[in-house]
C-alpha cells in the first residue's frame, strides 16, 4: 500500500473518533504513531542486531482545564469508539481551569528530505559497515582492546487530527553511528567517543569516511591514557560546540520549558525581556534546522515546527510551550509539545538547542588565555531548572598555556551559576556544529535532541574533576 493510502486510512481511522467526542469536551485530537528501527552492535565480544516495530494510536482530550489521555496497539474505530467513551467519563476538574486558546486549522503532508532509504538497504550491507568501522578502529593501535560500534536507523511516521479541523502527517527518517574505542595501557583504561548522525538517509553512512573517524577517535582514546586530573577552580575557559551544546539545552533550556514555568520550578520564570547573559550571547530551539537530529514538521499537538529564539544578545526573549502553557501565560504555542510514542505523555520539549556562532577563529578565542582549560567532548549534564546550577562534564580537554593547547586533562566538571556563566561569555567561534541526542524527561521519555553551537570563551569559570 502506498504511503498516501495509509495516510488516508489513518485520517479516516482517527476522525472516527468525533462521533463520541465532538461536542462533549472542549477539544480532541488524536495520533497515529508508527515507528521502526534498525541497530547493530558490535564489540570484541558480541555482535547483536535487532529490527523492533511500534505501531499505535493516543487519543486525548481536553475539558474543565484538565487533559485526558488513552492509547492502544489496535488500530480499529471499535477500539477507538471504547477508548473515547472512556474519556468523557472523568469528573476531575481543575481547580483554576484555563480555556485553551484555539488555533487555526492545520493541513500539513510532509517528510523530511533524504536521498536514501535505510529500509532499503540490506541489513547485510549494515552489518558489513559496523564491522568496517570496527576493524579499522581495532587495527591503528594495539592499545584499542575494545572498538565499539553502534549503527542506527529510525523512521518515524505520524498522522495527527484534531477538533479544529486540522489533518497533518509527517515522516522523519534518522540515521547516526557511534564508535567508542576503549584503550589500556597497564592499569589505566580510557575511552573517547565519535558520533555522526543527522535527519537523513542511509547517505549519513556513505559520506562518512571511516578511516578519519576511527583515527580521531582512537587518537583520542590513547590521548586520555597519559591525561591528567584537572585542575580546580577559576579559569578562563574554552568549551568546544558538544560543550556548548551541553550548555544551552541541560544547563539553560530546560528552564525555558514553560510546564516548569506555571509550577513555579523555573529560575528564569520573571526574567523575560531582561539581559541575563553577556551580548556575544544567543541561544535558539529550533525544530527546522535542516537535517538536525532534533527537526521535524510539526509537534505531536500539531503545531508546526519552528525557530524559537530564547536568548538574543544576553536578553532573554521566552519560553517554549506547549497549547496548555501558552493559554495560561498569553504566549503563542512553539511546537514544543513531544511525546517519546503513542505510549507516554505530552511533554514541554526541546528540539535543537545551540548557541549562534560568533565571528572569530579558534586561534583567536585561544589567543588571549594565558592560563585556562579547555572543555572537550561533552559527557554528562544535570539540569536544575529551579535552582540554576550548573553540573556539566567533558570526557576530555587540555590545559592552555599562553594561548595554545597544553597538555591533555580527563573527565572536567563545569559548574556554578547558569547565569554568571552566561554572563561571562566573551566570545564565539565561526564554527557550527550540532550533535544528534537524545533527552529525557518525565518517566525518562526520550525525544530525539541536537544540541551545539561554536567554541565559546568564558571568563571566571569554575572547573573541577568530573
């Protein structure tokens, strides 16, 4: 069946669902969520390849400010008849209902562009790249006992009516490969990692150039072998963009998502339209940067995707919302409503997170810095949308010395405030990168994320072993 057949069926399946609804609640919509993968792990010791499909509908509904919600693995209008019954039934009510704001009728049909299919591909031809990749990375050094390798794909295929009259679907296929070669050396065991993934096709694969990769990475994870601990306390630093990204979406964003806001966990609940960061400073969510891990057509409420400014010239300028948040603070949605599948909650989300470039050269941001460290590889961000800490590590980095790159330093913890930080952003490189991911949130439902930017230098920032 063609995928404009399917489409129709969908719409047609889950418009059904107006009989027992239409008129009986304040708003409905329902999705159609159908997603497949492909994964193949390799490692010295086990090769595993697993092919999982998910395939159902979540039906929500809106009355006396409160959100109902159900789902099911069948996709047939007497299911969804009962499910919708069931959901006119609840007498909760809110204590302070807002009215959501309505918004105009939507007609969206749209993938993302690719050039390849990777449901196409014979999953021979996959597993024989992930064992390339893997000989390659084995074979530089002998020092690598363990090259790991993981290849993915994912194809995401949603249809989505509402109350309103909108009928939109969407089709985003993601492609990515990881290599995290593990040295030794005596006792000492240290890995790196690289990871290239974009929204795109199997032409993710065919344009990555396996031997660079498997010699960055491995340089690496035998460079961490003679590292040392890293210094404590406050240095001017240099953050490259997986740093950076770590920065805008852990440490900065997630206090912009506005369900933090309206339950008061959010530091940055009073400070819009105020400058809170340095003027070398902009950060922008967007969910239309072409072939960003985190981009698609439209969020699961239906709202078109878009770019959203948050940070512009150290002057916060909003939050990121979904219908429910914009209706209660008088803002406009952001299509910033996700759910991991047909199978979790609505949650206020990020998409590609990063800070804008700047107009220098790395050279020149290292020029400057006499004593400093720099931040390298991102590996592990806490967030504190409440409090507005800072708890950020890199896998790996180096002293600077007299403006250059010194000796090598492991696993470097940033921390402190978000906003001194921010503040003491001096500059930012030309370079522009944003790295595929994953976040979660709630019950640890994960949303496909980017984040990155340039390399940033900071003043006064503090430093510690991650």
């Amino acid at each position: 069946m063609s995928r404009s057949s399917q489409v129709d069926q969908a719409y047609d399946l889950l418009e059904s669902v107006d009989a027992f609804l239409g008129g009986k609640v304040e708003y409905w919509d329902a999705l159609c969520d159908a997603q497949s993968s492909c994964t193949i792990q390799k490692d010295k010791v086990d090769e595993q390849i697993s092919t999982p499909e998910l395939t159902g509908v979540l039906i929500r509904a809106f009355k006396d400010g409160v959100w109902f919600s159900s789902s099911t693995y069948k996709k047939d209008k007497e299911t969804l008849a009962n499910l919708a019954k069931k959901l006119i039934k609840p007498v909760q009510r809110s204590k302070n209902p807002i009215k959501l704001k309505p918004l105009r009728a939507q007609k969206i049909d749209k993938k993302l562009p690719f050039k390849k299919d990777p449901t196409e591909i014979p999953l021979e031809e996959k597993l024989g790249n992930v064992r390339r990749l893997y000989k390659i990375a084995s074979e530089l050094d002998k020092r690598i006992i363990n090259p790991r390798v993981r290849y993915a794909d994912n194809k995401i295929e949603r249809v989505f009516v509402n109350s309103e009259g909108s009928r939109m679907s969407q089709s985003i296929t993601r492609t990515r490969i990881f290599l995290v070669p593990i040295a030794r050396e005596g006792d000492k065991i240290r890995a790196d990692y690289i990871v290239r993934g974009k929204a795109e096709g199997y032409e993710v694969i065919e344009k990555t150039d396996f031997e660079e990769m498997a010699k960055k990475a491995v340089k690496s994870s035998i460079e961490l072998l003679g590292a040392k601990t890293p210094p404590s306390g406050e240095f001017m630093v240099i953050v490259d963009p997986a740093m950076a990204g770590l920065i805008a979406h852990e440490s900065f964003g997630h206090g912009l998502e506005a369900d933090q806001v309206i339950r008061d966990r959010s530091y940055l609940s009073s400070l819009v339209g105020e400058k809170v960061a340095s003027e070398q400073t902009t950060i922008i969510d967007s969910s239309v940067l072409p072939g960003a891990w985190g981009s698609y057509v439209f969020d699961d409420e239906g709202v078109p995707a878009r770019e959203n400014i948050l940070l512009e010239k150290g002057v916060l300028k909003g939050f990121l919302h979904d219908r429910l948040t914009a209706s209660a603070l008088g803002a406009e949605p952001t299509g910033s409503s996700r759910v991991e599948s047909f199978l979790t909650k609505h949650f206020v989300r990020m998409s590609n997170t990063y800070f804008t470039s700047g107009d220098m050269t790395l050279e020149e941001l290292l020029e400057p810095v006499k004593h400093g460290v720099m931040l390298v590889n991102a590996s592990f961000g806490m967030e504190d949308p409440l409090g507005g800490g800072i708890q950020c590590t890199s896998n790996r980095g180096y002293m600077i010395e007299n403006g250059k790159k010194a000796s090598p330093l492991t696993d470097i913890a940033l921390s402190g405030s978000v906003l001194d930080l921010l503040k003491n952003i001096e500059g930012a490189s030309k370079d522009f990168e944003v790295d595929p991911g994953t976040c979660g949130k709630g019950s640890e439902d994960f949303v496909p994320v980017g984040s990155g930017g340039g390399y940033l230098r900071i003043k006064n920032a503090i430093v510690s072993g991650g």
